[in-house]
C-alpha cells in the first residue's frame, strides 16, 4: 500500500531544505545550518535503516553493516552501489561513490561576481562550488550515521567532494 | 489465544505493551515479558552455534510457564518483540508469519516523523493494526 513521489519531487524537497536553512533560519551561521540539516539526516536514516533491515538475518560484525549500507541501502535510496569501499581495518571506512545522484544536477551561477568572464581564474568559481555542495552534503551524512547508529554503531561521517560528480563519504568508527 | 504483545528497545526499555485479556492480570504479564527479556540476551549471547539460525531474528519459543508461552524475535536495530500466548498447540509458521506482519506494522509507526525514537509508541493506527494482526493470529491457527 505504499505510495510513491516523483524522484524530481524529492530532489526539489532537498534543494530547498538546504535553502532555507542556509539562508533563512540560520542565515550567518553556516555550522547551526549544518548541524540541523545533519540531524535530519540522522533522524531519517534512523527511520530507514528500520525499514530496510527488516527481513535480514542479524549482521555479525561491523564490516557486515558498512558492506549492507553500500549495497542495499544505496540502492533502495539512490537506484544504485557503492562504487567502491576501502578501509584501513582500525574502524575507518571510504565509501566512494562516483556519480552521487543528489549532486549531479548542482550548478553555480557566476553571475553573481559582477562580470565574470572566461578568463577570470577558476579558483573562486570552485571555491563557491564547493561551498554550495558541502551544505549539500550534510543530509546524506546524516543519513549514513544515523543508519549505523540505529544498528549499533556509533561513528562519525563527513564527506569529501575532491572532484565532482563523483563524491566519498569517509565513516569513522568510535571505539 | 495471544494475551500480549510487547515492543521493547534495545535498552530494554518498553516501547510498547498491550494485553488482550479481559482478566486484571495485566501487571503479570508485563512481569513475564520482563523476564523473557533475559532470555533473549542469553539467547543472543550465547548462540547455539548452529549455523543458519546463529543470527536469525526469530528466536523461537523463549520459554513455557505454567500456562503461557513467550516467543520472542529480536530485529536487526536490537528492538524485541515479544509474544505471549496461551494456545497449547502453536504452528512455528503460524508465529513467524505474526512476527514478520508485526514488524511490518512496527515500521510504519516508527518511520512516523513525529516519532521520537527511544519514546514510547503513541500511534492509533499501530494499535488498530496490532489488533487486527492479534484477531486474525487466532482464526488461522483455529484451522
């Protein structure tokens, strides 16, 4: 009895999310904006995680939940897996995903800098790029840590967009 | 006849309890899904090692009383749901099938954004939901 919402329907949700929160409720204070957009994260992934390890046998280790997160659970959110998954085996974990859905249709309007032009140096396009995305970034890991913490695992996400679309999340595992 | 369910997290705290008897006996039954809480983490921590059921999420008959069975299943998130029932002969598919319907319904209510994790269950819909599955529990083992 379930029913669906239009992919372009969600995207819109997010982007606003991100919108108002950066610009309307914590409008100078980007780290508050951050902590509120991850804390929905945590809450929904919470919720998600309840629902898509419901007829799955117990995971046995942490491996187990990170291979789950990577596999199925990208899957039931993004359509598709973790491209790749690297660990350094003392609780770190890289998962990298190489066309991350909810970034690729993010566009930056130069515009803004007065007349821009072709030759002005790329740096202050990207740096505006990589600010815009990294609010962006707050709600999928929240929703990564709230997923492990409602499997028993605490662990701390952050993501890192070295070159777009292709984004990794780096989950640390606390002792 | 089921005489109570009961959802408990994975701090042992309850989540949800419900009994289905007329009688007042109420307290003894939220007595007895307390002890079957013990049973499920040695259950859990001492696995019988026997390969496909090591990490399963129903647990089977936990224990007999005088007059009850508790049966428990433990979820992926550590939540215990736990199942006390009266009937003397009762079908391992007929309390899987309850359990999987079950969790179903516990879903739902906790993917309710009004939620709070960790809170107590206050959905109607989840108490309709659980009576149904409770009444329809009885009829097909009746068969």
């Amino acid at each position: 009895m379930a029913r669906e919402v239009s992919e372009s329907c969600v995207d819109s949700l997010l982007t606003e999310m991100v919108s108002t929160y950066c610009n309307r409720f914590y409008a100078n204070k980007p780290d508050l904006a951050a902590r509120s957009i991850e804390a929905i994260g945590y809450q929904v992934g919470h919720q998600l995680s309840e629902r898509y390890t419901m007829d799955r046998p117990r995971f046995s280790d942490h491996l187990e939940a990170i291979k789950f997160i990577c596999k199925d659970f990208w899957s039931e959110l993004f359509k598709k897996q973790i491209d790749n998954l690297k660990t350094n085996h003392r609780g770190t974990f890289v998962l990298q995903d190489s066309q991350f859905r909810w970034l690729s249709r993010v566009s930056v309007d130069l515009s803004e800098n007065g007349d821009v032009s072709q030759d002005n140096p790329e740096a202050t396009a990207e740096n505006k790029a990589a600010q815009v995305t990294s609010m962006h970034l707050y709600f999928p890991c929240g929703i990564i840590r709230g997923a492990l913490s409602n499997l028993g695992i605490p662990c701390a996400v952050s993501a890192d967009i070295s070159n777009l679309p292709a984004c990794s999340f780096v989950v640390r595992i606390k002792a | 006849m089921i005489v109570c369910v009961a959802v408990v997290g994975h701090q042992n705290n309850p989540l949800y309890i419900q009994s289905f008897t007329d009688a007042d006996d109420a307290l003894k039954l939220h007595h007895i899904v307390h002890c079957s809480l013990d049973v499920v983490d040695e259950r859990v921590n001492n696995p019988k090692k026997s390969g496909p059921t090591l990490n399963e999420t129903f647990l089977g008959l936990l224990y007999p009383t005088e007059n009850y069975k508790v049966y428990g299943y433990l979820t992926n998130t550590k939540v215990k749901f736990i199942l006390v029932t009266t009937d003397l002969d009762v079908r391992d598919a007929d309390v899987r099938n309850f359990f999987r319907r079950f969790h179903a319904a516990y879903v739902d209510a906790v993917s309710n954004p009004f939620h709070v994790p960790g809170k107590k269950i206050t959905s109607k819909t989840f108490a309709e939901t659980v009576s149904t599955i409770v009444k329809s529990f009885g009829l097909s083992s009746a068969g």
